[in-house]
C-alpha cells in the first residue's frame, strides 16, 4: 500500500503548536503483523497532529514544531513548559486510523481493542488527545481466527505506532511544508525505510 501523501494523507501536518509556518508533512501510514498461528494484526493511521511525532524507540523527534534559526523539529510538550503560547487553532488536527485484525472478537472486545490501541499514538504523538486534537482510533476484524484479546490489543499498540512513524516518514514535502526525511537522518529513524 503507497504510504505518505495519499488519501487522507495528502492534507496532514504536524507540529503546529507555533503555527502552520513551522509546521512538518504529516502523512498516512501503515503495518501490520502476520504470525504463524494465522492471526494478523495491522493499522493504517492518517498523521495530522497538533502535537510532536517522537520515535519511541530513540526519543528523537522526527516531526515537530521547526525551530526559528535550526529548522529542527522539536517536541511539543518541552516548548510546553517553556511557556511558549499556542497560537494554532482547534478543530484542525485529527490523528485518525484503524487496527483491523481476523481475530474472533465480539463487539465489545473490539471496543477494547481500539482503546488498547490508542497506547500507539500515546507512544509516539507529544502530547496527543489535546484540546486541540480529535484523535479516534477504530477497530474491525473478519472474526476468522482465535486470539487472546488482551495479546491482539497489545499487536493493536504496536502495529498503529509504526503506523505513525511511518506516516511521517514516508510523506513528502508539499504545501510549503518539509517532510520528516527533509530534516532527520535515516539512521535517527532506527534504519527503518
């Protein structure tokens, strides 16, 4: 599947504690997960957020509000305590997506499964769920395969914060705004392409 600038991707952006004019690409993203059992496990999340995007595994910030002299991009919550006001508006970011999974699952487990999940964009967006944020996650599953819920959400977690971080990466600049890959090194992003 094209990740990046397509479908709801094309008019994402994140990092706009500082407005629109230091702002990074937001993108969409996908990943999944196969296992031998059957179960497979994926998500595909639009990056719109007002907050920073952070790899959650080396604490770099990949997208973020660009600093004024560096053009680096920064994390939202440090410029938070430093006081900075927060001139973006609400009702413009929406961090949006869905896990889907063939686990057999009922309605409510699957509620379950979306809230589990929503522990992916609580790794990787900085802060997410804002005031200035409509942040949702859905679930869905074909009900084909039998899976232990709690492991499905935990797959869930996983699968949507790569999903993320790839919904960055993979986007290009556009709209006069750089793209994650215009300003941090393949290696920050841990090699992953």
């Amino acid at each position: 599947m094209e990740e990046g600038n397509v479908g709801a991707g094309c008019g994402a952006s994140v990092g706009k504690m500082m407005g629109m004019e230091y702002a990074v690409k937001g993108g969409l993203g996908t990943a999944s997960r196969r296992f031998a059992d059957g179960l497979i496990v994926g998500a595909i999340v639009a990056v719109n957020a007002w907050g920073s995007v952070v790899d959650y595994r080396t604490r770099t910030v990949l997208a973020g509000p660009r600093h004024p002299q560096t053009g680096l991009p920064q994390d939202t919550v440090e410029l938070l305590k430093t006081g900075l006001s927060t001139p973006s508006q609400p009702f413009r970011n929406t961090t949006i997506g869905v896990v889907a999974t063939n686990a057999r699952l009922d309605k409510a487990q699957m509620g379950k499964i979306a809230a589990l999940a929503q522990n992916g964009l609580a790794r990787t967006i900085h802060p997410v769920h804002t005031l200035y944020d409509g942040d949702t996650i859905f679930s869905l599953s074909t009900g084909t395969v039998d899976a232990d819920e709690t492991l499905v959400g935990a797959l869930a977690a996983d699968v949507l914060a790569e999903a993320v971080l790839r919904g960055v990466w993979r986007a290009t600049a556009a709209g006069g705004l750089p793209a994650c890959s215009d300003l941090v090194t393949l290696a920050a992003f841990g090699g992953t392409s």
